[in-house]
C-alpha cells in the first residue's frame, strides 16, 4: 500500500532512512562505532547549515524583538535592532521564496554560531577515543553523505517546497541545531556510560549500544516532527525557548489606496553624517563595546603586542561599520508619506511601509536641532502618540500560544521620528499640526 501524501510531505521517509543508515551500516556492514558517531557529528554539521540558510527565508517575525522596538525600548538592540523591525522583503528569481532583510542578523549569528556547535560535537565525538583507520574514513564518508542527503531532502521538502518557510522565524529555526546538540550530546555520554560499564569492562557490546542509540534517536526524531506537525504540542525545549507556534504573523501596515499628498525623507548628505556619528558613539561611548575594545587596546599595549591591538581596531572598525549601517537603514531609506489623516514611514530600498501615525493620535510634536542640523540646515521632529504600544514582560518561560500576543501590531499608532528634513513646518502643515501640539 502507498504512503500517505502527509507522511511524505511531512519528512517521515526522509527522516527514517537516515537514522536508518548508522543501523543498517553496524549490522549489515559491520562499521564500527566509530563511523556512527562522525556520522551523527556529520548530521549536525548539515543541520547547522540548512539552518543558516533557512533563516533568511523565514516569513514570521521574532516576537521579543518587534515589540520592544516599536514600543521605544531600542537600545537593547541597538546595533542590529533596526534590521530586525524591518518590514518587507526582497524577491529571487526562480522557485525561490523571498528573503527578508530583517533576517540577516540572524543568518549571520548562525554562521558564527554553527562552526561553534559542530566543535562542540567534535569534542563528543573525541571522549569516546575513537580509533579513525583507513575503513574508518571511508565508511563515515559514505555514511556521512547519505545523511546530509537525507537531511537536505527533508529541508527542500518541508520547508521550500511545502512552505514551512511561512509557518517558522528566523529564531524559531535556530531551535532545531541546539536541540539536536542536547539530544546529541545525552546519548554519547550514554554511549560512554555502557561502553566504560563498572570496573572498566563494558556493560553491553559497543556495536549493541550504538545500535541502541540508533534506534532512541530514531524515535526522538520522529516525535519531534510530530510535535512540529501539531501546533498544540509543546516540547519543553518550545516552552523555555519558544516555537513557531508563539511567533507574530506578519501584516502589512494600513495604507490609503490613494497617492499621499506629499513625501518627505531626510537630507542624504545629513543621514550619511547621521549614520557615522551613529557609528563612532556606538564604539566609543556605549558601555561593553566601548569596554571591549578598552580592554583589548591595554591588553595589547601592555605586553607590548602590536597584533592585539590591531584586532581591537579591526573590532572597533566592524562594530561601528555595522552600527553605521543598520542606523542608515533604519532613517536614511525611509521616506515618509502625508495623507489627510496620517503620517506612513515607507522604506524606498524594501518597497514596503514600516509603520504609521494617525494624526489625531499625535499628543505633541517638538522641532529639535542637533549638531547635524545645525550645521546642514536640517531639522529633526519628534511625535509622540496617545498609548504606544508597551514592550513585552520577561517572562523565564514562554506561555501557551494561545496566551502570547502573536498577532501583528501592524495596524497600531507608534510614535515616529523624522530626522534631518529639510523644511519641518511643511510637514506639520501636510498634518494639519502645529509644533508643540
């Protein structure tokens, strides 16, 4: 009898067959325990990886980081904040879905983080003092790459072809590598445990206990895509960390369907100036960066090694260049749109409104000048908006979906900030405002 469409679609197959191949590799082929573990090290390899990648590809926002920036709490996330509140995405050509630009510092952690979390891997696969022959190498090369072909099979399917990419965010995908590490990481210290057995002799033959191992990892695997099938589930991995199930489901912000009246956006050359003092201040005067790279320097001055304190500068060059940009993403691409009764931030580069305003939310407006727009003859102007939205309450565990706020405040006032435009008057007049109103 076939296969239902479901256990296909679902990944069931693809998931069996490859924790079928360290069984069928001990038993039929007679590999060493050895070759299962680097196997088991090779699958966490290939999870690390689609990971990365799928991160840019996930539709859903991160709950944590939305809210507390749209509700002004900004400087927790400062250097890479402005990316993540970014609506909107960009298009590839071919069967690829869109990739979202507010997913990027994420990926980019991933790949940092993913080298870290195989050498962990490495490090558990090394106390089991494997001894790595010729047919060693070989057989964990054959079996390794079945298994990276598995998991990629199951990737391509789930999340490309049946659209899991809509149903996940970025941080709820980094949940599968470090719970895999977990899982991992419980079964080799079991390997060892039965291996070193009382006394120095084993409790069970070591091909049994990898068999063993295979077969409790098979039945981990299948559970968690059953978990990850049925939203009401919850591992308890899903309740300290979070699930796709507690993320926000993206919205568009409102927008009239007819032209705005006028667009104002800030000075280029001031949101260029903006942006590098963003930077400079982000490295020098901001707490652990500024701290880090103190260190560093004295590190090296002391003992005298030019090297260190070239990394310090090289860090400080990075961190102040990232600053720098994500400061000019979030006020250099935005173009601000005027109806008759709102303000609507549209990002040029995403083609994608950001947020808006109504006017009879506004409670006041002041006109401010800073060092830029005293100098370029620009002016900044700061709304505030009757209730903003609040940032979310820590909480050391995540609630039922059901009791977490995952719908999008799309449609919610916030206050905006116009920074350097060139005539603010012309702006509160498109509002039908005043300053200080």
């Amino acid at each position: 009898m076939p296969l239902p469409v479901s256990v296909l679609r679902g990944g069931v197959v693809a998931v069996v067959a490859t924790n079928l191949v360290p069984v069928v590799g001990v038993v039929a082929a007679g590999w060493q325990p050895a070759v299962v573990l680097l196997v088991y090290l090779a699958e966490l390899a290939a999870i690390c990886l689609w990971a990365a990648v799928q991160t840019l590809f996930a539709r859903k926002r991160p709950n944590n980081y939305l809210r507390r920036a749209v509700a002004g709490d900004r400087r927790r996330f400062e250097l890479v904040g402005p990316l993540q509140t970014k609506r909107g995405a960009s298009a590839l050509p071919g069967p690829l879905p869109p990739v979202y630009l507010r997913n990027v510092p994420t990926f980019l952690a991933a790949v940092v983080i993913a080298p870290l979390v195989v050498g962990i891997g490495f490090v558990l696969v090394a106390l089991t003092r494997p001894t790595i022959t010729r047919s060693v190498a070989s057989s964990f090369l054959l079996g390794g790459g079945a298994v990276f072909v598995g998991r990629s099979i199951t990737v391509l399917g789930r999340f490309f072809r049946d659209g899991g990419y809509r149903d996940h965010s970025a941080r709820s995908i980094l949940l599968t590598p470090f719970r895999y590490l977990l899982v991992l990481g419980v079964l080799f210290v079991v390997f060892l445990g039965l291996e070193s057995g009382i006394g120095g002799g084993p409790l069970v033959d070591p091909r049994t206990a990898v068999v063993g191992i295979a077969v409790a990892k098979l039945g981990y695997d299948v559970r968690a895509l059953r978990i990850d099938r049925d939203p009401e589930r919850r591992s308890w991995t899903a309740k300290l960390y979070g699930s796709r199930a507690t993320e926000i489901e993206p919205e568009p912000v409102p927008t009239p369907t007819t032209s705005p009246s006028a667009r104002f956006s800030a000075d280029r050359s001031a949101a260029v100036a903006d942006a590098l003092r963003a930077g400079l201040r982000y490295v020098c005067w901001n707490g652990a960066p500024t701290a880090m790279v103190a260190l560093l320097v004295g590190i090296g001055l002391i003992a005298g090694n030019r090297g260190i304190v070239l990394a310090a500068v090289g860090l400080a060059v990075l961190l102040g260049g990232v600053r720098s940009v994500t400061r000019y993403l979030r006020y250099g691409t935005v173009e601000y749109h005027c109806y008759t009764d709102r303000l609507v931030a549209f990002d040029r580069l995403l083609g994608e409104p950001q947020a808006k305003m109504a006017t009879d939310a506004v409670t006041d407006v002041t006109v401010g000048h800073d060092r830029i727009d005293t100098r370029l003859g620009t002016e900044t102007l700061d709304f505030e908006v009757i209730d903003p939205p609040e940032p979310p309450e820590t909480k050391l565990f995540v609630p039922d979906p059901e009791e977490v706020e995952t719908g999008d405040i799309a449609d919610r006032d916030v206050p905006l900030t116009l920074r350097h435009v060139r005539d603010a008057e012309a702006v509160l007049d498109c509002l039908g405002l005043s300053e200080g109103t």
